[in-house]
C-alpha cells in the first residue's frame, strides 16, 4: 500500500506525549502512559508486517534557503542515455516522513503534481529531482515495490526524457518527465471507506491482491483537484488512475520529440496559407483555411480516440488562423493603400470633400454611365501658341509654367465641387452635377469661371512681380464657356482602361462657345440654358445668336460679365438695356441705329471697367459690311461661326 499523506509530525495523542503535555495527572497514571509505546512506533511496527510505500511533498521554500544541508535517501535507478537532470522537474525542498516511520518503510514517493497554466491537473510527472535526488512520483513508486523493488531506469535523449522503466516495462513520457492521465468519471467501486474498514464491514478479501493507495477525499481538507472532465476530483484518485492507464496501458501517448513536429507541421501549414494567399479569393481562401484546419482537428482527435496519442491541435490551428488573419489585414491595408491612391489620385479631379462623401456613400457613385444635367465648362489659353515659340530652348519652363497655370486655374473647379474631366494641352473640361448631386450646378460653374479668370489675372501680376531677368513677360489670358444641358456621365473606355467622362450634345456645344470667346472678346461665355438659370445672380450681356459648326439650331450666347453686385448697379443695367436695343436695332437691319448704339455700349462699358471694344468693334465691322450690301429676305440675325 502507497500513503497520499505525509507523516512529517509525532502523533500529538500518542500515550508519552499526553504524559508530557498534561502535568496535572497523577503520578501512577503518568508512569503508566510513559510505559506504552507511541502511536508512531505502533505505526512503524504496523508498516513493518507488509510493503508500505510512504508519500513524500515538496515545498518551494525551506531548508535550502536557511542554508542547512540534509542527505536524501536515494532510490536505486539507473540511467539511459545523456543526463536527464537539466530536463526534469525540480523541487527545491522535500517534506519527508518520521524517520521512525521511514527506516521500516519500503519505499518512498512523491505525490506532489502540477496543475496547467489554466488551473486543470492533466499531467502528473512520474520521475523528478528533489533537493538533488531522483524520486519516482507515488504511484509508479508503488508499482516498483509491489513488483519486487528492482531498481528503475531513466531514458533520455537530445529532446529530454523519453521514458521510465519500471517493473519491466517502459513507460513512455514527455521531455520533462511527466505524463498525460487519461482520466475517466470518478467511480465509487474504486474507493473503499476507511471507517468501514476499521468497523468491520468489509469483506475479508476485498483488498487482497490489490495495490491500496491510502488518502483523503473530505472537502474540507482542499485536496480536490480541477481536471479535464470538468468535476474536482480527490488527489488520491488521480494517483489511482494514473496506476490504473499504466497497468492496463491506457496512459495517453506523446512523444518528446512532439513539439518539434508539430511546429514543423504549423511551419508547413501557415507557409502553404503564405503561397496561397495572394492566388486565392478571400472567399475561397478561407474556406480553404477552415477545410485544412478542420481536417488537422479531425486528425488529432482520430488518434486520441484510436491511438491515445496526443497531437496538439491548438497551437497549429491558430497559428494557421492567425496568419490567415495576419494575410487578409496585409492584403486589406494594401488594399486601403490602393483605395488611398485612388482616392488621392481622384482627388487631383474633385474637391476632397467630394472625394469624402463618396468614400462614405458608394452608391452615390453609378457605375457604368447614366443621363442627367450637367454644367460643362472648357477653359483654354488664348495665343498657346506664340507663347510656347519664347519657351522654343526651354521646354522644362514652358512645363512648369503650364503645370503652375493648370493649378491655377483647377483650383476654383475643385473649390466648387466640380469635377476636373480632363486637361488637353493647355485646356481643361469639367463639369458639375457629377458623380454626386449638385441642384445649383449652373451657379457654381459660373462662380468658378469668374474665379479662374481673376486668378490668371492674380497669376500674371505675380509672375511681372517675380520678373528676374529683361526678358518679356507675356501675360497670359484665357477664355472660358459654361453651357448647363443633358448628357451622358460615366465610366467609358475599354475593359482595360476607362474615364470617368461626360458625353453629348451639352458637351460640344460648351466647347465650341469657348472657341468663340475671343471672337467675341470675351473672358467668359455661357449658353442660353445656363443663363437662363442665374439670371438675376450674376452679371450677364446677351451677345449674340450664333449657329455653331456642326449644329443646325442657333444659340443664344451671354458674356458672363462679373457677380450679383455688379449685376445690381445702375450702371450695368443700363449697359444690358443699350445691349438689347443694339441686338434689336441689329437683328431688324437698322443699321444706323445699331451703330449709334453700338458706340454707346463701348462708352458705358468704359464707365464700368469693363472691356467691350473687341466685342463693339465686331459688330461695327458687321453692322457696315451688311449695310454695304443688300439684305438677304432671309436674314434672321444669326451669325453662323464656321470656326471651332
């Protein structure tokens, strides 16, 4: 029999002790308890009579750290293999028995075990160092006993313990020496009452031929330990079932040599995740993940039902799983970082808080291509031409000087939410309403027509004002229309590369009223729908009906002549009232009047800082060449523009 109790103490109701401690009794009395033996020595003759195996524990602080030094009875063993000293596990202290009770014992064990990180007691260490020595744990220490007390064996290799021989037979253990219990319910068939024991009411040959391991299983006195099945169970009984799997060779199975493998295996399984990665899905990479780590699961339980070997699951499934994870947040911040890119890149075309609210709400975005109104604008630098012959031996000049004019002048379009379409050359085509709404897309058109010509002209002065050298400074001028109309907005192009553009007659016509504004010496031009729209809003001069090339249908054109203040003044007002007489005079073949009124028109645009003599000067040349000649029964006051 194998004791779970250690003996470390004299018996307090021994009959010498309760003579010493009590000197109120009488003198016959005393003399007599002092004449019978100790309930040690009763003890020690007890365990004389059979093969007793006494339980030994150990404690992390004691002897050792006072200094004093003791001998500890070494059990007779043998080793196999390279010194297993540096791969088991080590008591600093070890509480022993009476050595009353020691000297006629036949063996001594350790019971004490070690619960998981987690609390649960799943393995038990069956050999282990104790203040320097080896010592078997309680259960194998009894088997040896039971089986004639042979020495036992410790068998080692370069990955640890390998294994305990013991009564002939090798009992397979991890590196550090422990082993893993299979444990089942608790059964009460296992157990036999002490007290009944002692009363009598157990059968005479109920413990013959059996190993009797002697322990405690009250509550109260906190020897219960959490185990895998999830209920406490007595530390004694952990001891009986770790001496059952090994009688009947049931113990779970695990190799020293495991962890090495399993990290080769998680190695070659997060490594095939690695490759398949970027070929795969998202989708399908996780369904692959999740069907291979489901199949590495199915595998480990398979061999510990078949084969009670213990193949680790966890650590290889979530080092897949996390590098899965680790994959997919790589591929998702490449992906933001591609999305950043197109957004920055998309942002050069639209104003960022266009860009924001479309990275909030992606339906406001249509793929594809879809009708609505659009207010289109086309800007171009008049006289490109001769301005780029004074950059003929700098070309690098001329592109700065582009680069810093195009800024300039995209600025307005992105500060009033307009979308750059596309630069051409030195032109620049955008429009409003697109992708997102916009309801007051013909204001902010025109807004950003009348800032793009006070910003070249800010540009220019700039440019005189950080003249370094005597080479002339040509200023720059440009000429900008806006027509509001139907058209066709989206993504065009090929399968492999496609804008984001506007299409339709709206677009063409914007673009041949640009070509008109130096014709008509005018900054700023818009259609008819879009005059239509800001009337009221904005400085606007009707100018003329012009068919332009490619279209059947005559267009009435305004100059877009500056904002709602001077919109408001007397001054323009009757600037607009000379206009529409001098258009009426003109349109009716009254020549004389159109002139007298055409001259007047110049004077009160003189009046107003604006510039009308281009525009004066072009009906005059037409007011005198048609007066020179007959007129046609057919004139209905539409200039035909056979230019773009």
């Amino acid at each position: 029999m194998a004791f779970d109790i250690v003996f470390s103490e004299p018996d307090r109701l021994s009959p010498d002790l309760i003579a010493a401690d009590n000197p109120g009794i009488s003198r016959e009395l005393r003399s007599q308890l002092l004449q019978l033996p100790s309930n040690d020595a009763v003890l020690a003759q007890s365990f004389s009579r059979t093969r007793v195996v006494l339980g030994e524990t150990s404690v992390r602080s004691g002897l050792q750290a006072t200094g004093i030094e003791r001998e500890i009875e070494q059990v007779p063993h043998a080793i196999i293999g390279p010194d297993p000293k540096p791969y088991l596990l080590k008591f600093p202290e070890l509480v022993q028995n009476l050595p009353i009770l020691n000297e006629v014992a036949s063996g001594r064990g350790v019971f004490t075990v070690l619960p998981d990180a987690d609390g649960v007691y799943r393995r038990v260490p069956v050999v282990m160092m104790v203040e320097g020595a080896l010592r078997l744990s309680l259960s194998l220490e009894l088997l040896r006993i039971a089986t004639g007390g042979d020495a036992f064996a410790v068998r080692s290799n370069d990955a640890g313990i390998d294994g305990v021989v013991v009564a002939g037979q090798v009992i397979r253990t991890q590196g550090d020496g422990t082993v893993w219990t299979r444990f089942s319910a608790s059964d009460p068939n296992r157990f036999v009452s002490a007290a009944d024991l002692l009363e009598g009411r157990v059968p005479q040959n109920r413990l013959a031929g059996h190993l009797v391991l002697v322990g405690t299983s009250a509550i109260g006195l906190e020897d219960f330990r959490a185990t895998p099945l999830g209920v406490p169970m007595a530390g004694v009984e952990i001891h009986a079932q770790l001496l059952e799997n090994v009688l009947s060779g049931t113990l779970l199975q695990r190799e020293n040599t495991a962890d090495g493998k399993e990290l080769l295996l998680t190695a070659a399984m997060t490594i095939l995740v690695i490759a398949l990665a970027p070929m795969l899905h998202a989708g399908v990479l996780i369904v692959s993940t999740l069907a291979l780590v489901s199949a590495y699961g199915i595998y480990s339980y398979l061999m510990f039902l078949w084969q009670g070997q213990l193949v680790d699951p966890t650590f290889p499934i979530v080092a897949t799983i996390l590098t899965v994870m680790l994959m997919s947040s790589t591929n998702y911040l490449r992906e933001e970082r591609r999305k950043n890119r197109i957004r920055n890149a998309f942002g050069q075309y639209v104003t960022p808080a266009l860009v924001a609210q479309l990275t909030e709400s992606m339906d406001a975005l249509k793929l594809g291509g879809e009708r609505r109104d659009l207010s289109v604008l086309f800007s171009d630098v008049r006289g490109f031409t001769t301005l780029s012959e004074g950059f003929r031996d700098d070309p690098q000049g001329l592109t700065k000087l582009m680069n810093e004019l195009l800024t300039v002048m995209s600025q307005p379009i992105l500060d009033s939410g307009g979308t750059i379409d596309k630069f051409m050359g030195d032109a620049v085509m955008a429009f409003w309403n697109a992708p997102l709404d916009d309801q007051d897309h013909p204001r902010s058109a025109c807004r950003a027509a009348l800032e793009m010509v006070r910003s070249v002209e800010e540009f220019n002065a700039t440019r005189m004002a950080n003249q370094t050298d005597d080479a002339p400074v040509h200023p720059i001028h440009i000429g900008v229309a806006v027509n509001t109309g139907p058209c066709f907005v989206g993504n065009m192009g090929s399968n492999s590369r496609f804008d984001y553009t506007a299409l339709g007659d709206t677009v063409n016509v914007a673009s041949r009223l640009e070509g008109q504004t130096k014709y008509y010496g005018m900054s700023i031009i818009i259609g008819e729908t879009t005059a239509r729209q800001v009337d009221g809003e904005f400085a606007l001069l009707e100018l003329d009906l012009v068919r332009v090339k490619g279209k059947t249908e005559p267009e009435r054109i305004f100059g877009l002549m500056g904002d709602a203040r001077l919109a408001g003044s007397d001054a323009f007002r009757a600037l607009t009232g000379i206009s529409t007489r001098m258009l009426g005079a003109y349109r009716a073949g009254q020549w004389e009047t159109a002139g007298n009124l055409i001259a007047e028109m110049e004077r009160q645009g003189t009046v107003l800082g604006l510039d009308l003599r281009d525009y004066c000067t072009l009906f005059s040349t037409r007011v005198r060449r048609l007066s020179d000649t007959s007129l046609d029964p057919d004139w209905d006051g539409v200039y035909d523009a056979l230019e773009k």
